[in-house]
C-alpha cells in the first residue's frame, strides 16, 4: 500500500486513471479508492 501512495505522489496527474484501471479490474472496490484518496 506504501509503494501505492508512492506512486500516486509522483504520478499526481494519472490518479484518476490509475484509480479507473483498479475500478475496472476491482469492480466490487469502486469508489473505495476515490473516498480514501481525497
């Protein structure tokens, strides 16, 4: 989860897309990325 928030920070600008390709490969998560993120 660490590596996660890691990557998030240096790819500020793809989040919403990297949060898109969890939601899609993770269906039954969506939304869970988004609430814990903001």
């Amino acid at each position: 989860e660490d590596v996660l928030r890691m990557l998030l920070r240096q790819f500020p600008v793809n989040q919403n897309m990297l949060i898109d390709e969890l939601e899609e490969t993770c269906p039954q998560r969506k939304g869970w990325s988004h609430q814990h993120l903001q």
